[in-house]
C-alpha cells in the first residue's frame, strides 16, 4: 500500500489474519503505519524509481490516499504492475473537474458546478444559478464553494466564498478550479461499496456522516430515518459509479440528502475512507479487509451490519491530557467501548484516532461514542 497513513495501518491490521504479506512505501518510520508494518520502503511517491523500487515483488498495489501522480500508475501498469484501481478508475479520484465531468456524462446527480478562470468568472457562474438574483437577501447568487482540482482533503482545497474578493484566494494556487453551488443540504450521507475485478461487489448501508469544518466528525451506520427508498437509490448509485469507472477497491460515494428527498453527489474516494471506519467494529466484514480482498481479487465478505446500531466518532488532536488517565477513564466508564488510536503526533485538528460503539438504543451508542472522543481529546474530564 502506498501512503503510510491510519488507513494503511487499519488495512495492515485487515491483512494479518489473512495472513497476507502487506508492504508499506511510507515518506517516514514515524507514519502511522510505518510504526506497525514491518516491510517498509521509504520513499517519495512522487518519485517513479521509487514506485518502482517499492512495486518489485508485490502482486498488487494499492493506495492510502489519491496523490500519487497518475502518469506514474500507467507508467508502472504499462511495465506489467498490477495497479489496482488503476490510474483510469482513480484519477477520477484525483480530480474534481474530471469527476463532475464524467459523473455528468453518466447522468448522476450532481451540486450544479463548472470550472472557473478567476474571481469574476465566479460572479458569473453564481449569477447562472436558478433564482440567483431573486432571493430576497440577494447576494448575486454567492455563497459559491470553490475547490481546487487536485490535491485537497479533510476540506483543505475548499472554500465557501461570499463574494468577488473572497473568491480570489483559492485560484493562487495556481491549480484549477472548480465552482459549485452551496447545497443547502439536510444532512451528509456516505455509500461505500467494493467492488473487485471479477465483477463482484457489495455495498455497505448507507451512513450518516456529520463534518465540521469539512473534517468528519462523527458516522452513524445506518443513517437514522433514512427511508428504505432513498438508500436503496443511493446503493445503487454507488454501485453503478463503481461498474461504470471499472473501479477495484473500496468506493466511499460521498453524498448530500437535499430537502426535497434526492441524493447528490459530492465527492469519489476509492480506498478505504473515513465513513467506512465503523465497520472494523460493527459489519461482519470491515471495509479494511473487503479492500484487501477485492485487490486481491478474492470472494468478497458479507458488508452486513453484526448490531442495530454503530457510531463511530474521531479523536482529533485537542489539548491532550496523559493518554493513560484518559483510557482508565474511558475503559473502566464503558467495557462495550471500541478505541483505535493511530500513534499519531497530536497537532490540533488533525485526526488522531477513533472510537466505536455499537448496541441496540441510538441514543445510548451515541452519547457513549461522544463521551469517549471528548475525553479522550482532553475536551471534558469527568
Ligand atoms: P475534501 O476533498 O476535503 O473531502 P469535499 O469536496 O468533500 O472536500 O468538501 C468538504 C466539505 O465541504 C463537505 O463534506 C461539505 O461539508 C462541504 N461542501 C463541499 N461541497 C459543497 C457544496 N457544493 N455545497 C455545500 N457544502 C459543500
């Protein structure tokens, strides 16, 4: 796997009793992953003799994030490396602009978007909008939500602009960028489902997600009080973007639930995600493992749900106490209670681990889950 993150090292923790050998090309022996996995190559992902020196004698590669230049993945495929999903399917992943444009052309839902040349082109482009000068607060259409093609995540690369001057800043970069209208959105869901190069795959229940500051928060599995209509829609929507791009591999299909009851489409990653996370602890099979699996092109396991309910919440960096007192605390408050810290440095926000519970009564795993996360990040201490 390349990328030496908390994916990398929840993936390692899947291949372990499947007994499949994993190695990691990581950037530091201090990543996430480097700290556990002992097949490690260090290395820039950037740098195609180091891909190269890092695929000899694997069966198969596969990422823990979208950034590894995808004119290096067909190069590697081109010299008989199995790339999986391959540059065709991910950079679908990689870039915003191609990902609307190909979900446009398979008629999926999507926010109303187009690229944009600069601060006035995104005046225009919220003028274009539906009702846009008619509200009564008018603003000419802005809030937009710009992005940049490439290289953002956990909401870097995103900005919510109000108008012309804000709309400035994310072109900078010197990178593309893509304008979308705001979604006033009800609530954020999540379909994931993995599919292998056999052709089969499987979905996940679809889930709930609630982001603060474009970071995952919190994720509940299945998303409460969505009706049966919906989420079969939303499966096979998943499911259809999974066939269509010929993807291998985990696909987290991120989606807003608008307040006329439709799904849209916001964004394709293709690995195991954040939204999936819950299922290391609440599915019968986790996304970890059916990753694994589908790269392999194995029988994939069941997605199923083994609890009525699961809530999965982050750990970001706060004002940490002594890890320690937090896990008698939290251990001896709640047996049921699932921890999965990431040996992280803490930096503020930045994800540290999570923490998972699962039972009968929504209300109980909730606040179980919140409690943990909150004590475990120093944010309360009884
Ligand atoms: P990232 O690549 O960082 O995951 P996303 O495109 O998923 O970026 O955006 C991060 C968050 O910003 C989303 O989870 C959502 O809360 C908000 N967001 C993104 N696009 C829109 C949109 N068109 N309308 C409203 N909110 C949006």
């Amino acid at each position: 796997m390349i990328g030496g993150g908390q994916l990398a090292r929840m993936a390692h923790d899947a291949a372990i009793p499947l007994g499949v050998r994993f190695r990691l090309l990581a950037d530091t022996p201090q990543d996430s992953a480097s700290l556990v996995v002992n097949d490690v190559v260090l290395g820039d992902y950037r740098d195609l003799d180091t891909l190269r020196r890092f695929a000899a004698g694997c069966d198969v590669i596969t990422f823990d994030h979208e950034h590894v230049p995808t004119e290096h993945l067909r190069t590697l495929l081109a010299e008989g490396v199995n790339v999986r999903p391959g540059p065709d399917a991910l950079v679908f992943a990689q870039d915003k602009g191609l990902m609307r444009a190909k979900l446009d052309s398979l008629g999926v839902p999507c926010p109303r978007h187009r690229l944009v040349a600069d601060a006035a082109d995104v005046t225009r482009f919220a003028q274009e909008g539906e009702g846009a000068s008619r509200s009564d607060s008018d603003k000419g259409g802005y809030p937009v939500v710009l992005k940049t093609t490439r290289g953002g995540y956990d909401g870097k690369g995103v900005w919510v602009v109000d108008d012309e001057t804000e709309a400035a800043e994310p072109f900078q970069a010197g990178v593309p960028v893509l304008a979308e209208e705001k979604v006033d959105f009800v609530r954020e869901l999540a379909a994931d489902v993995v599919r292998s190069p056999h052709g089969q795959a499987v979905a996940y229940p679809v889930v709930e997600s609630v982001q603060k500051d474009g970071i995952c928060h919190e994720v509940v599995a299945p998303a409460p009080n969505l009706s049966a209509e919906l989420a079969a829609e939303a499966q096979a929507l998943a499911l259809r973007i999974a066939g269509e791009l010929d993807i291998t591999g985990h696909l987290a299909v991120e989606l807003f639930e608008t307040r006329d009851g439709r799904v849209l489409v916001n964004e394709l990653a293709m690995r195991p995600h954040n939204s999936g996370h819950w299922s290391i602890d609440g599915a019968v099979t986790s996304q970890f493992e059916n990753h694994i699996r589908a790269v392999l092109d194995l029988p994939l396991g069941d997605p199923r749900p083994r609890q009525p309910w699961t809530v999965m919440v982050n750990v970001l960096g706060g004002d940490y106490p002594d890890m320690y007192s937090a896990y008698l605390h939290c251990m001896a408050r709640d047996p049921g209670l699932r921890i999965h810290m990431y040996g992280k440095d803490v930096k503020p926000g930045r994800k540290v681990g999570h923490v998972t519970v699962f039972g009968d009564d929504l209300e109980d795993v909730r606040e179980r889950a919140r409690h943990a996360a909150a004590y475990l990040r120093g944010d309360i201490t009884e």
